[in-house]
C-alpha cells in the first residue's frame, strides 16, 4: 500500500514539470502542421500530387500555397484552403508548399516570391493567372479559380468574409 501512494505521489509530482500543451493562431511559433491544428484538415499534407502531375497527367490547373508552418498570417489561411478543397477540390490540385522544406532547384521555386502566405494558381499552360501574398478575399480567389476553369456561378465560397466564423469545429 506505501509502495502504491508513494508511486502515485511521484507520478502526480512528475506532472508538475510538464509543460501545458498550448497552440495559438495569433502567435508565431510552431504548434506543429498547421493544416492539422488549425484548419482540422489533415488531407492536404503531403500534397497528393505535384505541380507537373497535375498538368501532364490529371489535366488540372494547380493552385499552390507557399507556406510555413510557424506564422500566425500562415495559419490564419487554412480554413480558406478548406474552403477551396470543398468547392473546388475535384477541379484544381491544392499543392501546399511549406518552403522550409523546398529545395533549390525545385521547379516551384520559380513561382515563390519569398512572401509568406502565397497563393499561385497555374492554368494548363504553366502560366501564373493569380498570384497573392497574404490572405485573399475569398470572392477574389474564388472569381481566379472559376475564370481559370470557365465556371460562371460563383460557389457559396465568394459571400464569405476573411472574418467569418468558418474554422473547424475546434477553432472557432
């Protein structure tokens, strides 16, 4: 019995030292992968194709989004990422970029500007038809990807707002 509250007493003083797990969307320091943590979207990481598949093979514009995964601007952009993988998932290859990974040399070097958040949406003919740093009006974006797959109606995407509540269920 003195063996059993002694092992549950260091278990308990143990606890003390370990830190509280904490992640905040407005800070700068790394919780881990954003798509995960703040847009609830593990999907899209790693990508499921590059931007040449996506061309060459799929017959698919690409939209790709230079990112890291340490930058509140950064994290603030995944649910509008969700939103476009709902509207326009089966359309377009979403190609998330985390450029502390992207090597030099890479073909998608030549569309990163150095700014982060980029969104880049490469039409069939490997042309750039948007390109924006930061977090875009979801009715830009939206207009860019419609124009790029000659969609007329706009999909419920472009009436949201960059302050709408339409984060995950846990980031609200």
């Amino acid at each position: 019995m003195i063996i059993a509250r002694a092992i549950v007493l260091l278990f308990l003083v143990g606890l003390a030292w370990v830190s509280p797990v904490y992640s905040a969307i407005n800070d700068d320091r790394f919780d881990g992968n954003i798509f995960v943590l703040y847009g609830g979207n593990g999907s899209l990481v790693p990508p499921r194709v590059t931007l040449e598949q996506s061309i060459e093979e799929l017959n698919r514009p690409a939209l790709l989004l230079f990112y890291v995964d340490d930058s509140s601007d950064c994290k603030r952009i995944t649910p509008l990422m969700n939103q476009v993988q709902l509207y326009y998932g089966k359309l377009v290859s979403l190609i998330p970029v985390n450029v502390d990974s992207l090597n030099p040399g890479s073909p998608l070097e030549r569309y990163y500007s150095g700014i982060v958040p980029q969104w880049v949406l490469v039409n069939l003919q490997n042309q750039v038809v948007y390109a924006y740093e930061g977090l875009p009006e979801p009715r830009d974006l939206d207009q860019a990807l419609r124009s790029v797959l000659g969609i007329e109606t706009p999909s419920p995407m472009a009436q949201l707002k960059n302050d709408s509540p339409f984060f995950n269920e846990f980031n609200r």
